[in-house]
C-alpha cells in the first residue's frame, strides 16, 4: 500500500507542537521513519555543546540492538561533521542529503576535486560504520544541529526520490521542533533559576527584619514553619484544598509578614516598659508599610495579602482595614494564628514568655473572636499531637 508522504508530514507536523522535549521528539520521527517507511534502522546525533561534539540521541531499529547510545559520540572537528557544516553535500549532489550510492560514484567522477574525494571517503567509511546509507544533515539557521542516519530499506530497494524529500522535510519540521523545544528546556532552567534566586532574596529580606528586632531572633522561621504545619494538615483533612502555589504564597507571606518593621524605629520595638498609644500606632502601620516595600515586585502580589492582613481579627477589631470573619483571606488568617501563638510563647522587651500551655489557651479562649475557628481547631488539634 503506497504511503502518503504529504498527509503523514503534516500529521507529524502537528503531533510535534504539543511536544517540549528534544529526545520524545527525535524518538518519534526515528519511529516513524522505521515504521512507515520499512527501514531497517534510524539514528540520530544531536548536539552537545557542553561536550563539544554530538551525541548519538536516538537508535531504532535493527542498529539499536548493536549501538548503545551515550557510548558513541563523534567530535565537532569531525571529517563527518565538517562536511555538513560546509554544505558539502549540497554542492556535489544539489540536496541536503547524502547518500551512500552517489556519494560512492562521486570518488569515480573526474569533475570532483582530489581533496573533496578523500574528505568523502572518510565520510563514506563512517557511514559503513554506522550502517547508514542516507545521511541527513539537521541545520538551524546556519548551525548544524544534528544529523540523521537511515539504513537500508527492509525490502532492499533504493530510495525514490519522493522518500528522500519525505526524510528531509519531517528532519526539517523535528529540527525545528528540538530547537524549540531546547529554548521551552532553557527557559525552564532560567525560571527556576530566578525563582531559587526570588527565594534566597525573601529569606535575606527575613533576615534583615530579625537583625533588627534582637528580641524576635527566630521568630520569622517558626511562624512560618508553624503556618506551614497548619496548611498541610488542611490539606490532609479536606482533599487537598491547598495548590502548591497557594503553599508557596503562603511560605513567603510568613517568611516576609513582619518586613514592615524595617520602617518602625528600633527604639519603639526594643521598648523595655509599656508602649504609649503614639508608639503602638507607629507598630501598627508595619502591615502597610510591608506591602508598600514589596509592592513594586508583581510575584509577590498572593503573598502580600498576607502581609497585610495578618493583624486583622475574626471579630472585625483588627487593622489596618477591620476586616470581619471570612472577608479575611485564608493565608493572612493562618499566618495571624501562628504569629500570635509565637509572640506569646517568646520573650519580648517588656515581658517574659507565656508557658506554652498558657499560649495554647489563650489561643483556644480568642478562637471566634481574634482567630477564625476552623484555623484554631487545627492548631489545637496539632498541639494535642504534640507536632507543636
């Protein structure tokens, strides 16, 4: 049954757009070629830049049996190589193809130069190497990014000039395809990368907060470890009603709730004796002064909510807004819990720690006024654990 080359090209086509990784893609078309059109094996060297040379990628069929892959490799500098990165192929045979049978007529032709022969008679002996009789050369742009080997055909038979444009395009569609696929992977790693870097900076900034307020040393890391505790288990007792971007918002939230007494003077938050109402005032304002710290940074949007309700309270007396019951976000209502819970079982400048009991209590006791009840039930089923 003849094989419609144009249909199964624009099926392939479309199958790649939805593909981000380099070797699924190079493992389809070497399936496809194999499969549709009965070749005896398909190999594929993709570039390794960070090794200099290519590695051979993929291997199907009857020479993958015999070729592991990662064990060969051929050299940038190679004769191979070189002959593709000069368009060789494409000036002796008129296409970005070569195969074994011209390139084999060619060492007899009087019109090629004597170099030009011995450079394809290393060439030629790769191929028998490789068992190849078509070579593809996978270029973008100007670059050579990989290049593809074929087999014989399962029937023995040469290739008609219809296959050979088919192996070109679908070589030229996946190359394309890799190459994106190989800047989504760069991407990938970038954004990872500055997102390690997004945390290590909200970890700095925390510790720029605790530097500041000697008596709050540790603080910030038990609040959030504390919040951090009451969301997993939230998760566990309702299926998970938690995302992992909720669970990281909520992390940095923590981390960053307190950042606004960087505005605060030190001599009001290391007060010995009782606060006066100007100085309390002065305390009150670092929700807002946080959020305008983080406001010009747009990833931190989720958690800034945090930052700015954590002193409200459930029956509306809190600040700065006097949000009531459930007009308090979820992340500020957690982190208001486990901050509260933290200040009372710590020491503070006018005031000795609370006995951890005590602090449970007074929790327990506000629950429905200060704290939203359901926050509270966990924390008091976590303390009854012992996880607290």
């Amino acid at each position: 049954m003849a094989i419609d080359y144009k249909r199964e090209l624009e099926n392939a086509a479309r199958n790649m757009i939805f593909v981000h990784d380099p070797d699924l893609l190079i493992r389809m078309m070497a399936r496809m070629m194999v499969s549709k059109a009965r070749i005896l094996h398909a190999s594929f060297f993709l570039q390794d830049k960070t090794k200099d040379g290519y590695a051979l990628t993929v291997s199907k069929g009857s020479l993958s049996k015999k070729v592991p892959l990662d064990l060969i490799r051929i050299d940038k500098d190679d004769v191979l190589i070189r002959f593709f990165k000069s368009h060789m192929s494409r000036s002796l045979f008129g296409r970005e193809a070569l195969l074994y049978s011209e390139a084999k007529s060619a060492l007899k032709s009087p019109r090629v130069k004597r170099e030009t022969k011995q450079g394809l008679m290393h060439v030629l002996y790769q191929m028998e190497l490789l068992d190849s009789v078509v070579c593809i050369p996978s270029y973008f742009r100007d670059e050579l990014l990989g290049i593809l080997l074929l087999g014989k055909k399962a029937n023995g038979r040469n290739f008609a000039e219809e296959e050979l444009d088919f192996f070109i395009a679908l070589n030229s569609n996946v190359t394309m395809a890799v190459r994106n696929a190989q800047l989504f992977k760069q991407l990938g790693v970038e954004l990872e990368r500055k997102h390690q870097l997004f945390v290590r900076t909200t970890v700095a900034l925390a510790a720029a907060i605790e530097a500041k307020d000697h008596y709050t040393h540790g603080h910030t890391t038990r609040v959030t470890s504390l919040s951090l505790e009451i969301a997993h288990r939230m998760n566990q007792k309702n299926k998970k009603i938690f995302d992992s971007k909720f669970l990281e918002n909520l992390h940095i939230a923590s981390l960053l709730h307190d950042i606004g007494k960087i505005g605060v003077p030190e001599h009001i938050l290391n007060k010995r004796c009782e606060l006066t109402v100007g100085e309390r005032n002065r305390i009150k304002e670092h929700p807002m002064i946080g959020v305008n710290i983080l406001k010009p940074i747009k990833e931190l949007e989720a958690s800034m909510i945090g930052v700015r309700y954590h002193h409200e309270r459930f029956d509306g007396k809190g600040y700065p807004e006097g949000l009531k019951g459930e007009q308090i976000p979820l992340i500020a209502s957690i982190i208001s819990v486990a901050d509260s819970f933290d200040a009372m079982s710590s020491d503070r400048p006018y005031r000795l720690a609370l006995p951890k009991s005590h602090a449970v209590n007074e929790i327990s006791n506000l629950s429905g006024r200060q704290f939203c009840p359901s926050i509270t039930d966990i924390f008091l089923e976590l303390c009854k654990e012992g996880r607290i």
